[in-house]
C-alpha cells in the first residue's frame, strides 16, 4: 500500500467498488523464454496449471527472472470469466501491498540524493504528527528507518479500514487531517508489526521531499527510467484498461465465483526491488530459509487480487505470482523460484560482460590501515562490481551503485550488507582510497601482486 494524492471510486464491468481508492500497481509480463526457460518450461508450465485447475480458480499469470532477464511467463485460466478472455502473459493485474517495494525505491533514491536521511524522524516532514497518540515514546521515534523495516509501533491500518466491507482510506491527506487517530500501538523498534499505515505516510513522504506527487513520482523517476511501459496509477490508457483483469472472490458456503471489490491502478512488466537499510541488514521484503537458502518473500492481496514475489538474491533467481482471486499464492510463488534456482545451477554459464567504462578507475587492489591490516581485490565479476580476499576464494562482496557514482551499498550475503562503500579520490581525479563500513582501504597503485600485511 502505497500513499497518492486523492480519494476516488472505480468501476468495472458495471460494478462499482465499495472501496475508497487505494493506490497500488497492476502488473503484466512480456511472453519472453531465454536462458533457463529452454530447459524448464515444460516443468513451470505444468506447476501453473496445477496451481489453477486444482484450486478451482479463475486464472493467474507467473514469471521467471534469472539475473536481469524475464526469463518465462505463462497465464492460465481465465482473465474474464464471463468474457471468457483467457490470461496470458499480458494480462494486468493489481499487485496490492507489492507496491510497497516502489515506495521504498522512491524513500531510498531521495535518501540518495541527500534530500532526507533514514533516521529521520517522519514528523520532520509531517508535522501532524506531533498531535498523534504515542503512549509509549516520543513522536520523534518513530523513524523512517523504522517505517521501512515495519518496526515503527504504528497501526497496521489507516483509521477507519474495514476489509470486510470493504473500506479502507487510502489518502494520506485525509488520514493526517485526523491526526489523533494514528495510534502507536508498539513501542517503536521493539518488534516487527507490518503497518499500511506507515507505508502510506511514507508516500507522503515523498511527494513532500521531492514536491512531485506520489504517482508522479514514480512514474518518472522509477518507472521510466526502467522503461516499465506497462505500470501505473490508474487513470489506465486505453491500451492497458483492456488488458485489466477482472478480480473475484469466492461466495461464502460455495466455490461459486463472485466479482470482487477492487480499486483502479495499473503496473507492467518489471522486476520487484528489494532495499535494504542501515543497520542491518533488514528487509523490506521478508527472508525465510529453506534448504540453506534465504529466500526473500513478500505477498500482496486486495478484494479479488493476490500476488507473491519470492527470490534468492545470491542466485538472482526468483518468481512472482499473479491471480484474480483470493487463494494464497506463496507456495506457488516459492515452488517456482525453486524450481528456477535449480535449473540456474544446471545452467551455462552466460557470456563475459565487460565492465562499464565508469568502473573501470575503481578496480585493483586495496589495503586497509591499521587493526592487522588486510587486502581485497576490486573486481568485475559476472555482471557485477565485487570486492574479493584473494586468500579466501569463497568470499565475495557485491556492490550496488546509487545515484553518487562514488558511492555504493553493499549486497546481500555479508554481514556488511546495506552499509555504504564509498570510494575516494584525489583533486586529478585518481582513485586513492575505498571507506567500506567502518574502515579505510588505501589503493595500491603499484603493487603487482598481492601482499600480506
């Protein structure tokens, strides 16, 4: 759930919605089959199938990523059943709380450009909370840090939601008109308590930092730049408003299918974003480990949609699973991503990428200073700028860029994961130095081998 910039109602099919707008994404995949689609379609295809036909369901599409490819899409059952339009790879469907990861980019980029920082508190940019009911601490703990992670003790819901009905208030302007019924009801930073209510704010948030709207927002800053054609808020053009599908909900006592509540919006083609903060790391999608493996997991439902994302980002594996209808759909969403990761393994190794020109002044050897010394190896690495001990092959760790090209975050998989890594240079431009965490390593220039200090 994510925050916009107006109250509306939607209709579809000639039934109009129950539900106050709720800003979330719909979402389509491209019918692309490349890499390890060739060897396991067939299987993927079939696990689909069985997830639609087994549950009685009207329909649902799922993908595939490997690295940065969409690498299979199928749909099965219905989009329309009335219509009797099938679902395919190019059907939009509502992606509910998964918009959140498109908040946390927007949170995140503004943190990039120095525009806020991530242990500030939220009533620095909403004053209305000053008059919010925090029985526990003071209104300043409640921290967009602590916002992205779910640990900021705030109400699961906006005021006044009802799922039942459906209701739920989904503009952030209205709920902080009201400011005495935003209720902490954790303290901040004891636990993790998943809360709409402050993805909402944080919405909010953005639009106030950046003076862009929210759906703006995210439609130039996110979704363009990724080429995401195919996402949005609603209104939809009239392109995407045919390839909606209708959402349903079983009727109580029965495996009749009814319409369901839904609100408009809209989403493409796309991989989700998983972020991840300082300390740490924690993230904004969950983790759970099966088989060795940290998957990072997170689902999305609104009356008539439901959507799971699953991935292992060591392996750059995963799968999203999209249904118009309110069956649970993580375990299909993992079956198919470890179904993914093991054809990965079985994979050829895909083709030497160069590294980008901008990188290249960043690789070599650096030495760190000080408490027992040490050296790592700057490398490009299968698609990614990674720091190596070249005593320890096994160890590894990947950096991701920012807005800052001297700046970095480090990936997943290390206990350093989330904290920055920024390189230094001197006035001509050369690269001296690397801050990783809370140490400086010295670029040795002139070395020719590496040495041990």
């Amino acid at each position: 759930a994510a925050a916009g910039s107006g109250p509306q109602l939607a209709e579809r099919a000639g039934h109009r919605t129950d539900i106050a707008w709720r800003p979330s994404l719909w979402f389509c995949h491209d019918p692309r089959m490349t890499g390890i689609a060739a060897a396991g379609a067939a299987e993927l295809d079939a696990a689909l199938n069985r997830f639609v036909t087994q549950g009685g369901l009207p329909g649902a599409a799922a993908g595939v990523v490997h690295g940065d490819e969409l690498s299979w899409a199928a749909g099965a059952g219905f989009a329309d059943t009335s219509a009797q339009v099938t679902s395919d790879p190019g059907t939009l469907y509502r992606i509910a709380s998964i918009t959140k990861t498109f908040t946390g980019t927007a949170v995140m980029q503004l943190r990039d450009a120095a525009r806020l920082d991530l242990d500030d508190p939220a009533v620095k940019y909403l004053a209305e909370l000053r008059d919010a009911v925090s029985p526990f601490a003071a209104i300043e703990a409640v921290t967009i840090r602590r916002m992205l992670s779910h640990e900021s003790g705030l109400a699961t819901e906006p005021p006044g939601t009802d799922w039942s009905v459906p209701v739920y208030q989904g503009d952030p302007q209205l709920t902080l008109a009201r400011p005495g019924d935003i209720v902490l009801m954790l303290p901040p930073n004891v636990q993790h308590k998943y809360s709409d209510l402050a993805y909402q704010l944080l919405g909010e948030i953005v639009t106030r930092v950046s003076g862009i709207p929210y759906p703006r927002y995210v439609r130039e800053l996110i979704l363009d730049p990724l080429g995401m054609s195919a996402t949005g808020f609603e209104p939809l053009d009239g392109p995407l408003l045919s390839r909606r599908a209708a959402g349903y909900s079983r009727r109580p006592f029965s495996d009749e299918l009814g319409p369901g509540a839904s609100v408009s919006a809209s989403v493409g083609r796309g991989r989700p974003v998983v972020m991840r903060t300082r300390p740490g790391p924690v993230d904004l999608l969950p983790a759970a480990r099966q088989d060795d493996v940290s998957w990072i997991q997170h689902s999305g439902g609104l009356p008539g949609f439901t959507t799971s994302v699953c991935f292992d980002p060591r392996q750059q594996v995963g799968a999203i699973v999209l249904h118009n209808g309110t069956c649970f759909t993580a375990e299909l969403a993992r079956e198919l991503a470890v179904t993914a990761r093991r054809l990965a393994g079985s994979a050829p190794s895909a083709a030497a990428v160069p590294a980008p020109a901008q990188y290249r002044p960043l690789l070599g050897l650096y030495a760190r200073t000080g408490l027992g010394g040490g050296v790592l190896s700057l490398e490009w690495r299968a698609g990614k700028l990674a720091f190596l001990i070249p005593e320890i092959p096994s160890w590894q760790l990947a950096l991701e860029p920012t807005s800052n090209p001297d700046v970095f975050i480090a990936g997943p998989g290390s206990d350093f994961s989330g904290e920055n890594v920024i390189f230094r240079r001197h006035d001509d431009g050369r690269v001296i130095s690397v801050l990783l965490v809370q140490g400086t390593y010295l670029r040795l220039d002139h070395l020719p081998s590496p040495v041990a200090w």
